[in-house]
C-alpha cells in the first residue's frame, strides 16, 4: 500500500509539493481544481509502475530549477524515490487509468490506432498470459531480429562508405593523424571560402625606430669663445641696475658698436685695461648669446629625447601589432612579439642620466668646451642599447608579415573541392577502423544462421499464446459489454480477438452501434465520428475495469484512477461509483483524483454505506507562491456547502471561539442574512437585489405577500446593515480602511445568528 506521497519536487506545477503530513489509506480521495496537478500526479505514479522515467523527465517545471525528485512511502517502511533521472525501486502493483491510458491502449484524437491495439491487449491479457505473452514477444523479436539482421547489418555499413563500394571501404588503411588532418583541411576550406575577408584583416609593420641627436649635443659641450670674460656679465648686471634705467642696457649696446677697441666714443678717452668696457664686448657678444641660447636649451632637449615615454609609445606600438598578429592565428601559426621594455627603459636611464650631468657642467661654464670622446662612446653605445630590443622587435613583426604573405598566395590557389575529398577520405578510413564497424563485418556472417532457428521458435511459442488469448479475450469482451450496458451505453464491442499481423500481437475488435457495426478505422461511420467524447471515455474505463477486476492479484494492487467521471452524465456517474467500490472491495488500495468535490464526497460516503469504519483519507492539490500546487488538507463536507451555509458555519465558529479572519467574518454577516431570507422566501425576492434592497422590499410589501411576516425584522436588519455595510465596496469604496473591533463584530455576528435562529 502507498503509505504517503511525501515529496514531488521540480514536476509540472507540484515544484516543492509537500505530501508529509498526509497518510494515505485503503481508499485514498485527492481533490483539485482543473490544472492543479492531479493528471501530473498520476503520471509520477505511472511512471514508477512501468518504469518509463521519460514521463516524470518530460514534466519538468518550465520555470523551475529545482530537478525532478520524488519520495513515496510504502507499507512496512519501504522508501522508493526518483533522483537523477532513475526511480530507485518499481513497483508494478500500481495500475493507473488516466488520459494516458486511454491515449496509449484506446485511441488517440478519435483515431484508434496499431499501436493502441497492441497496447490494449497487452494490458488485457494481463498475468494470466504473461508468460506465454513475453515467450511470443521474445521469439517474435528474436525471429525479426535475425532476419533483418543481414540487411540491417549491410545497411549500417552502407551508411559508412557513401560515395565508394563497400570493398574499397573495407581495404582503407589506417591514418595515424586523421583528426589533425581533417582540422586542418577544414580550416584551409574555410579559409579559401573568406578570401576577401581575410586579405582585409590588417598585417603587421615594423615600429618607428625613435632617434636622438648625440652628434649636436656634443657639439654644443665643445663650443667655446676665446673673447669671453670670468664675470663679465655679472659686472654689466650691476653696471646697468646702478644707472637705474630700463633703457640703458639698449643703449649700451647701441654705444658699444661704435667702440674701437682703444678709446671711448663719446670722450675719447683710452679704454684700454678697462674692465666694464671688456665686460661690455663681452655681454653683448652675439656668438656669445647663441652659446647661451643653445646651454639653456640643451636640459630641455635631453629630457624630450631621453623621456620613458620614447620606449613607452615603442611598447604600445608593439602591443597594437600584436593584436593584429593575433587576428592570423586560427590560420598560421603566430610566435608571439617579445620587447624587452625593461633593458631600454635601463639604458635610457643611464642615457638621461650621462647627458644631464654633461648639460649642468656646460651651464655652470658655458665657454669652456666639455666632454671627451669616451663620454660620446658610453652615448652612443647606451643608445644602442635601448634600440637593439626595438629593432629585435621588428625583425620578429616582419618575419611574420613574411609567414601571412606567403599564406595569402598560397590561399589563392587554393582547390577546395580536392580538399573536400580529402577529408571524406579521412573520415571513411575513420569510421572503416572504428571498432563498432569492425565488429559489424564480424556480425554479418552470425546473422544468417540464427534467422531459421528463431523462426521455427516464434511459430512455437504463437500457437501455445493463441489458445490461451482466445479463451481470455472471449471473456474479456463479455465482461466489457456487461460493464457498457450498466453505464447506460448504446454500443458495444463485438468480434475481440488478436493477430500477429505486424511486428507484434495485437487485438481486434469491432464496434456495434444501434444494429450497424462500426469499424474503428475508415468509415463512415468510424469510432472518430460515431462515438460522443462520453462514449470514447465509458468505453476506456470499462477496458480498464474488465481487465482489473478480472486480474487475480487484484487483492495486491494499487489501482489509481484520474477523473473517472470526465465527461459522464448522472446515470454513468452513478454506476462508476458502483464500480468504484467494487474494485474499493477487492484491491489493496484504490486512489482517485477528481476535480468535483461533490463526486469525491458522494464516493465517500457510497463507500462507508458498505462499512462506516471503512479507511479513507482525503487531501487536496491547492495553489501555493509562485502559482505552483501542494498537498493541503481537505474537508469535503465544506467544500460541498452552499455559500448561505458557508457564511453560517463563519459566524457560529466565530461566535463558539474558535476563530478566524475578523474581516472575513464582517463581510460574511450581509450575504448570510440575505441567502437566510432567500431561503425563507423563495421566488419572493429577487437574485440581484442588494441587501439594503431586499429590507426595504420587505419593509413596504403589502398582504398578502409572505414578505410581511418578516417587517418585524427590518428595524434589526438595518441597524445589522448599517454595520455590516460598511465592509462592502458596493456601499463603502474605503471599506478596506475599515478596523474591525472584535468585541463589536461579536454583538453585530450573534445580533445576524439571532434573526436567523429566532426569525421573528
């Protein structure tokens, strides 16, 4: 017996469903509305008795996570799960009639197909052919087996040597490297069929290699004036600030164009020895002021010419050309572009370094020639040093340009239908070696002589089932057409037996329809068009029912049954109850699912007019967060109630203490008194009158209306209106706002009980 569901996770709706506090018993009643479940539920049951777990990893939750799982509780502690796509344990005991019985074993869209008919009688024949059924099947499967195996076996082979005979696919050597090969061949393909994009792609070109003038800046350190004078310019500096004019440094210069060199121009008194005259030729000197220009010049010059930045832009020109390098490597192989940035920003250090501490020595002695050719040596040979890695750099970026020119001539020429060959070449030779082909050419020879002896053991093993079916189905066919015409069906079945036309056994039948036969194929009439949806149904359950209540182990079965009153009118209803407790009787445990409360509850107490202890337990499939279902408890006895006596039970619970919503019990006071005075005066009061209607129709009726025996009531029914009144939307838009005392709510509730018990 199935103990409890007590999980299914990550399954059509019931994602995180919860079946632990719910004990199933003899009779088991699941309620749910439409589309909660019940069907998917059956499904997990089916699956864990046939073992088909395609039909639990088929309903995975579309919108889920969460992987199917599922945990099912049997008697004596027996825990059988689903988890990673494999059921622990199976249990066959299990029959389940549901939509895809009737889909698999009676039709599907009207249509009744081989496949149907196979399935139906093998689901008919049940234990009692079991064994006598799976012999034929073995036989039938081992005969078909070996005689297509020849042709099966060439056929698979076929399919490994299209475009050449099967004997030059059998004598293809083995080639060592085909994978290698056949990349390669692809990726040449694909190449030659992206010529024009690939000759756009950008190649890489040597760097810029930067330069510094070592030259100048040793020329400048060798310049000298023989005519300068040690301090001439700070004794003209301070000549100039005594005169205390800001022109007289023009005019001396001016003046001093006309000095000869012996006297003054403007006395005519001896210069010579004169040392303001000697620091006047000497500040004012032209070659001088260039020197200066030039020494001033020369820190600002080494610093542009020795700047990190000269191997920095070096390095990201080499990275740029890198990235295009990189866009060549799906078709050649590219060696990456080393610069050693760290040897030249040394050397350039040491560079920097030599030439300014020579700039300083020239401006602390501007005239005085500095620097020896070692010093011009080290120069140069640090700035060999910071270049040799860039021109390293190139070689490598110009090596490679040399490769990607030679793969763009050799792209252009080249044959790609040879190259497809080729690979079809290597592929055959492939799969000729792979050891399920060579396996194959073994097999073929096999086949040919276990064909005979399969067949001879078929032919054996068929007679033995044919007597047997015919007996079961005779017996068969009169149980269904006893089951149909309780139902109240019109039709019947007629001529059931079983052939072996096809690939296996399968049942045939007719159906007979107000004296005409009706073929279930073709037409018309056809069993598509001749049959209600009713019909097709009551027809699917009684296949089920004959076939259950005739198997011999019923006693040891689970019998599982989804909506069993689908599309049945109130006389079928009736007799599927009947049949219901009949199979209730004999099983070890019936469970039904239904969508109709008042079904399920009827079932139930059918069932305990037999025996009032009888085991049942009922539950439901309800809506959970996230619009998924879960197990919840159930009572069918109030789900069944009218709302009039659904809103009394609200307010005598409120009324005993025994709680609930306090604004759902104020909203339930009006609608109760109104289906109260429905009840009371029936067809006297209107269906679409308001409460506050309904008291002033009985306020103002006039005798001999039956309305004014209730006039006594209308004082104490508007003051409950009033009250009551203002949790409703239709009189009070802010009824949400309204806080609902309770102390007051209570005299209001028994204040509504009152009119309702007294009803004066």
């Amino acid at each position: 017996m199935l103990e409890r569901i007590s999980e299914v996770q990550g399954i059509g709706l019931l994602y995180q469903a919860n079946g632990k506090p719910f004990t199933c018993k003899k009779a088991t009643l699941i309620y749910s509305h439409n589309g909660r479940g019940k069907s998917t539920l059956a499904s997990v049951l089916r699956s864990v008795s046939v073992g088909d777990v395609s039909i639990v990893s088929s309903r995975k939750t579309i919108d889920g996570v969460l992987p199917p799982k599922v945990s099912l509780q049997f008697s004596n502690g027996q825990k059988t799960e689903y988890e990673d796509g494999a059921w622990s344990k199976l249990h066959p005991e299990i029959l389940v009639f549901d939509a895809e019985f009737i889909e698999r074993n009676v039709h599907s869209g009207g249509t009744v197909s081989t496949g149907h008919r196979k399935n139906l009688l093998e689901f008919a024949l049940g234990e009692a052919a079991l064994a006598a059924r799976a012999d034929v099947e073995k036989a039938t499967a081992e005969a078909k087996s070996a005689a297509e195996k020849e042709q099966e076996l060439i056929a698979q082979l076929s399919g490994h040597h299209l475009g050449m005979s099967l004997a030059v696919f059998e004598k293809l050597p083995a080639v060592a490297d085909a994978d290698k090969k056949i990349q390669d061949y692809r990726k040449r393909i694909e190449a030659a069929g992206n010529i024009a994009a690939i000759l756009k792609k950008a190649i890489p070109i040597a760097i810029a290699i930067p330069t510094i003038n070592i030259d100048n800046f040793f020329s400048v350190f060798a310049t000298s004036l023989k005519d300068i004078h040690a301090g001439a310019e700070e004794l003209v500096k301070r000549h100039v600030a005594a005169l205390g004019n800001k022109s007289a440094e023009a005019w001396l210069s001016q003046g001093r164009q006309f000095d000869n060199g012996h006297s003054c121009p403007y006395c005519a008194q001896s210069t010579t020895g004169n040392n303001l005259i000697q620091s006047y030729q000497t500040h004012f000197n032209a070659a001088y002021s260039d020197l200066k220009v030039k020494v001033v010049g020369l820190i600002n010059t080494v610093a542009a010419g020795t700047s990190a930045s000269v191997v920095d832009a070096f390095s990201q020109s080499v990275a740029i050309v890198s990235a295009h390098a990189g866009v060549w490597a799906e078709h050649i192989q590219v060696t990456p572009i080393e610069f050693n940035s760290v040897a030249c920003h040394s050397a350039l250090n040491d560079l920097r370094a030599l030439l300014t501490d020579l700039v300083k020595l020239k401006q602390a002695s501007p005239t005085d020639p500095i620097g020896m050719s070692e010093d011009k040596q080290k120069a140069v040979a640090l700035w060999e040093q910071v270049v040799a890695p860039m021109h390293a750099a190139n070689v490598a970026i110009n090596g490679l340009a040399a490769v990607i020119d030679a793969y763009k001539e050799q792209l252009a020429t080249e044959n790609v239908q040879q190259l497809q060959q080729e690979i079809a070449n290597l592929q055959a030779s492939k799969r000729r070696h792979d050891p399920n082909i060579v396996q194959l050419f073994s097999q073929l020879v096999t086949a040919k002589s276990n064909a005979q002896l399969a067949e001879k053991a078929k032919k054996t093993a068929r007679e033995t089932l044919d007597a047997l079916m015919q007996k079961t189905l005779d017996q068969y066919e009169t149980t269904i057409n006893n089951l149909l015409k309780s139902f109240g069906a019109s039709f019947a079945i007629r001529g059931m037996n079983a052939n072996f036309r096809g690939a296996a056994p399968r049942s045939e039948y007719g159906l007979e329809l107000r004296g005409k036969s009706v073929s279930l194929e073709g037409g018309p009439p056809s069993f598509a068009t001749a049959l209600s949806e009713g019909d097709k149904r009551t027809l699917a359950f009684a296949f089920f029912v004959a076939s259950t209540m005739e198997d011999p182990s019923l006693g040891k079965k689970i019998v599982v049954i989804d909506d069993p009153m689908c599309s049945l009118d109130l006389n079928r209803r009736h007799h599927t109850r009947v049949v219901l407790r009949k199979i209730f009787a004999k099983s070890e445990q019936i469970m039904v699912l239904a969508y109709d409360p008042y079904f399920l509850r009827d079932l139930s107490e059918y069932f305990k007019k037999e025996d009032k202890a009888a085991p049942i337990a009922a539950f439901q499939l309800r809506r959970t967060t996230g619009e998924y279902s879960t197990f919840d408890s159930v009572d069918l006895d109030v789900e069944c109630e009218s709302p009039y006596f659904r809103h009394h039970r609200m307010l005598n619970d409120f009324v005993d203490g025994k709680g609930g919503d306090t604004m759902s019990i104020a909203k339930a006071i009006r609608p109760m008194l109104e289906g109260y005075l429905h009840r009371r005066f029936p067809g006297h009061i209107p269906q679409d009158l308001l409460f506050g209607q309904v008291v002033v129709l009985v306020r103002d009726a006039k005798t001999p209306s039956p309305l004014c025996h209730a006039q006594t009531l209308v004082e104490e029914l508007n003051e409950i209106k009033e009250y009551a009144g203002q949790f409703h939307h239709d009189t009070n838009p802010s009824a949400d706002t309204i806080v609902v005392v309770e102390p007051e709510l209570k005299t209001f509730v028994e204040r509504a009980l009152g009119v309702v018990h007294r009803g004066v």
